[in-house]
C-alpha cells in the first residue's frame, strides 16, 4: 500500500492514480478515500493525477488515540502534499473534509495551490452558537455520539439509509449496494477516532480560514442537505470566499457524491479544466 508517516507517527494511507494535472481529494466522516472513487475515476480518465488519503483515524490509515482534531487533520494533508511534492494542486473537500480544505489553507496557505473545491461542505460552522444562529443544536451532535457508542454499526446503517443521501424521502430510491459501501467505511474506521470527529467537524469555526482562500473556488452544495444545511454551509461560505462560484443542485441530499455523481463529475471536470 501508498503510505507515509507524519511527524507525529502517524501512517497516512493514500491511492494515487493516473498523471498529469494534480487533484487531491479529502473524504468526509466517517467514510475513507473510496467515497471518492466515482470522481476520481472520472478525472484520471481525463488526463489528471487523482491523490486522495485516509484521514487519519479512518479506513486503512493508524488509529492514534489523540490528535483527532481538524488542525492535524490540516497538517496532515500538508504532509501529504509535501511528500509527494506536488503543486498547482486542485484541492476538492467533502462534508468533513471541506473542513479539512479550509483549515488547511488558513494554515498552511495556497503555495502550492491552484483552486480549491467545497463539495457538501461543512464550513463555516456547523453548531448553532449566537454568532451562528442557522446552525444546528448542539444536541444533534450528541445524539450521534450517543449513537456511536451505543452501537456505531447500527447507526452506520441508520444514516446512510436516511438522510445522508436523501433516502428518507418519499419519493427516494435506496441503493442497498451505497448504504452497504457506506457502512463498510465508516465501520473501517477507528471507534475513538469516529468518536472524536464529531466535535472536529461540527464545532470548528472555520470564517476565518475561508477568509485566507485566495485562489478560485467552486462551492457546490444540494439545497435538501438534511445533514448539513445549505444556508448555514455552502451560502454562507460563498459569501466569505473572494472569487468564489456556488452552484446548487436543486432537491440534492448530503450525498452527492454517489446520488448525483455524474453531474458532480462533470462539474469538477469543467473546474479543473477552466
């Protein structure tokens, strides 16, 4: 397998297709690099070299008990792209790891960036606080704790077959085939490190990383995202990000990356190429 070890040894799982122009993709929680695939495919096939890890904590990648937080996920991807020494990169971040996107440049910065992608994404802030009255009751967030620890492979069942990709809709068609493949990842990955992704994901405030992006950057998000709420997320961060362009899929879930996965396709083919 790909892998690398971070400074604070942590082994980092990575695939790495294809050549040309660089694309990098962050995955969202509690899933892994595979939840990607269907882009991924799609871009390689069209001239570009696809790299996309396991954050760490999740699929293939070590499990360290701290260190689950959205700074070291950040400093893992830096690591990443150092290692491989790529650059003009197009950074792609869904759910979770638009978070990881962010944080990323609001740390790291844009040296080795081209332009960046928003897929689902979770900032600027999840939580509902005073200064982020849209955002959701912390309480939401408990109760998937409470889930976690109280049977995770029941509740890695119970979301995808809900709302994650839309399927609790009366008009829905559920694939068992995404609702397995969406168990399989989430189960891959480590109980604390799910655990503790939770709070990386809902509770980092992420305004002021947005505020640092300045290369172009496509923001992509359905308006019935029952997980993460389009209003509180993707227009709220197009209004945060210079030179930012926000297009919504009318009537899509959470998880677009499989329900609409031709259309995004073709959309972060037409970014990269532009």
């Amino acid at each position: 397998m790909s892998t690398f070890t971070t400074q604070d040894n942590v082994e980092i799982y990575y695939k790495d297709w294809g050549s040309g122009p660089v694309v990098v993709f962050s995955h969202g929680w509690p899933l892994n690099a595979d939840s990607w695939e269907a882009q991924m495919y799609h871009l390689t096939a069209n001239g570009f070299r696809c790299i996309a890890h396991d954050r760490r904590g999740h699929g293939r990648s070590s499990q360290p008990w701290d260190g689950n937080d959205m700074d070291h996920y950040a400093d893992d991807l830096a690591q990443l792209l150092d290692h491989l020494d790529v650059n003009d990169v197009t950074l792609f971040g869904f759910s979770t790891g638009g978070g990881e996107v962010a944080r990323y440049i609001g740390r790291h910065g844009t040296a080795r960036v081209k332009r960046a992608g928003l897929i689902s994404a979770v900032p600027p802030l999840m939580v509902k606080t005073e200064a982020n009255p849209g955002g959701l009751p912390v309480s939401v967030f408990d109760g998937i704790r409470q889930g976690l620890l109280a049977d995770r492979s029941q509740l890695f069942i119970d979301i995808p077959s809900g709302p994650f990709f839309g399927y609790n809709r009366p008009d829905a068609k559920p694939s068992q085939g995404v609702i397995n493949a969406w168990w399989l990842q989430g189960m891959l990955g480590g109980h604390k490190n799910t655990h503790d992704s939770i709070k990386a994901f809902s509770e980092t405030d992420f305004t002021e990383d947005l505020k640092k992006f300045d290369v172009p950057t496509l923001i992509i998000h359905g308006d019935d995202d029952q997980i993460v709420p389009i209003d509180a997320a993707g227009r709220a961060s197009a209004k945060l990000i210079k030179d930012s362009q926000l297009i919504v899929y009318e009537g899509a879930p959470h998880g677009i990356t499989d329900t609409h996965k031709e259309r995004l396709s073709a959309d972060l083919l037409a970014f990269v190429q532009s």
